[in-house]
C-alpha cells in the first residue's frame, strides 16, 4: 500500500527537523506510521492476504527499531513523536 505523494510530502512537511529534511527518525516514523494504518484497513477487509500481513509485521517491527533509537539518542524527540503520532508507547 503505497502512500500517495502529496500524502507522504504533507508528512514529511509536518514532521522534518528542518528544511531539506527527508529521512530523520521522525520523518521515517511518520511515514511508517501512516503505512501501517493503510494497511491494517486492508488487511480487516482481505484477512488472508497473508503476504500483506507479512509486510505489515516488517514495518511494525522497522518503526519499533526506529523508535527504539530515537528513545536511545534523544529522548525528548521520542517523548514528542509519540505524543503527536498518538502511538501507545
């Protein structure tokens, strides 16, 4: 389920640290974030599409990795991506 691009230049827009910002932890998160939402619909409509469950469980398992970091580097960046994205964390 690939993301549209004005969908994903909006994310990148609204979480970039700066400027030319593309692929900060944030960013990555962000972007991740909205893929898994878009999957997750389709997987609650198509329950044995396993292959897409698959890559859901990858990219569940690439934003944990990056929050993870993000928690280890700067912890008041994580504490402020969690509270936007409203991640349960």
């Amino acid at each position: 389920m690939a993301l549209s691009s004005p969908v994903r230049q909006q994310l990148v827009r609204d979480h970039r640290t700066h400027e030319k910002d593309t692929g900060s932890p944030e960013v990555q998160v962000a972007l991740l974030t909205e893929q898994i939402k878009a999957l997750t619909e389709h997987l609650r409509t198509h329950p044995k599409d396993y292959s897409s469950r698959r890559g859901l469980l990858f990219k569940v398992n690439r934003r944990n990795k990056l929050l993870r970091y993000l928690q280890r580097v700067d912890a008041s960046r994580y504490s402020a991506l969690v509270a936007k994205l409203d991640l349960r964390r």
